[in-house]
C-alpha cells in the first residue's frame, strides 16, 4: 500500500506499451467479458493509472467527458468513468477505492459539474457516496441520435457545482464522440 501512487495521463500521453498493460488488466479484471466495457486503450479519454512497487500496474479508471443537459435544458460538463478495475490479485485492500476517490477529486478541482458512470457494483459506489440515477436518462450520439439507456445501473456523484438536479429529473447525456458511457 505504501508504494502505490496512482498517475493522470491523456489517451494521447500513452505509449503502446501502457495501452496494452491497461487492455491487459481490463481483461483479467473483467474476465474477457466482451463489449462489458470500451476499449481502454483508445485515445480519447483520462486515464487513472494505479502503480505499485516498481511500476505494476494495479488499478485503472477511463473518465470521458461528456455534457448533459436537464429536461431538454442547459449544457452542463460531465465526467464519466469506465473500464474501473483492480487486478483480481490485489482486490479488497483499497486501491479500487483510492482510484475512485482520485477521479472524483480531479474532476472537482477541474470545475465539473457531474460525474456519472453504469455499473452492477451499485453496493460497492454507494459506499463511496455514489447514488443511483431514478430518473430517465437518454444518449445523444452523433451516429444514432437519441436512445434511451439505463443499464447496467446508472449512478452519479455530485460534485459543488452539480445544478440543483433531483434523481428523477429527465437527463439526457451528449456523446460528441468517442465511446459511450
Ligand atoms: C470493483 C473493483 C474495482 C473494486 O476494487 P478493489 O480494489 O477490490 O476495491 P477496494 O479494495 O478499494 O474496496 C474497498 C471496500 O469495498 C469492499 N469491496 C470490494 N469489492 C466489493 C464488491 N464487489 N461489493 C461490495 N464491497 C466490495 C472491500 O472489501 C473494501 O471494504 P472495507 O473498506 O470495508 O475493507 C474490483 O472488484 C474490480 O476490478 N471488479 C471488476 C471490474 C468492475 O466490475 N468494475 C466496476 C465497473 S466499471
């Protein structure tokens, strides 16, 4: 635990060495479940690298950026984590926590308005203080438009410039481009 430091990069920053590291503990972490989560090694994105000792890589977290808007109204910024993972060999000692702390802290400092993920750890977030979206939720993306979304579990962590937005409100999540949430 004392040798853990957890590094910021850009998609861009990342060699191909890293990116392969990251696919690689994805795969384990996610146990090869196919489309279970976007491709990490992609460029668009920040990614939150979790180090130990010398430089294994223990942990990761992908946050897009993405805008939403409330009832149609607004364009407010937001985070959205993906591709969360500890390797299977150090689960349960804190670095999954530590990683998801840091993201929030990141994105506090950066001036976000939300932070915003899916996920079937529901249990897991709300110990950190995540709470379950109610309300409708919709993807704009380029491509296909307007669809509805609401699995695996949508959660959001509210930030202090999070607009007064309650839990049932309808929110719809812009995807400019890159991956979905
Ligand atoms: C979810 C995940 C990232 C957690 O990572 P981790 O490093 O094991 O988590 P932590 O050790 O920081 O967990 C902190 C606490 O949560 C507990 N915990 C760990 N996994 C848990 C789970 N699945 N459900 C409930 N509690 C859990 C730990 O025991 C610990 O509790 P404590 O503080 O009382 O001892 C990891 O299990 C993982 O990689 N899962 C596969 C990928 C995944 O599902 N990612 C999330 C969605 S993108």
């Amino acid at each position: 635990m004392d040798h853990f430091r957890l590094l910021v990069r850009s998609g861009k920053e990342l060699g191909a060495y890293q990116k392969k590291e990251i696919k690689e503990l994805c795969r384990l972490a996610f146990k090869e479940e196919e489309g279970g989560y976007p491709d990490p090694s992609l460029s668009d994105g920040i990614h939150f690298v979790g180090k130990r000792g010398l430089g294994l890589l223990i942990s990761h977290c992908m946050v897009v950026d993405r805008s939403f808007s409330i009832g149609g109204k607004g364009s407010f910024t937001m985070a959205c984590p993906t591709a969360l993972a500890t390797h299977p060999d150090y689960r349960g000692r804190g670095y999954g926590r530590m990683t998801v702390m840091e993201v929030c802290r990141y994105y506090e400092g950066a001036g976000y308005d939300l932070i915003m993920m899916t996920t079937e750890e529901t249990r897991w977030f709300e110990s950190l203080g995540w709470i379950r979206w109610k309300g409708p939720l919709a993807l704009d993306e380029p491509r296909s438009g307007l669809s509805p979304f609401s699995r695996p579990v949508p959660m959001i962590y509210r930030l202090s410039k999070t607009p007064p937005i309650s839990l049932r409100d309808d929110l719809t999540v812009v995807c400019k481009g890159g991956v979905a949430v």
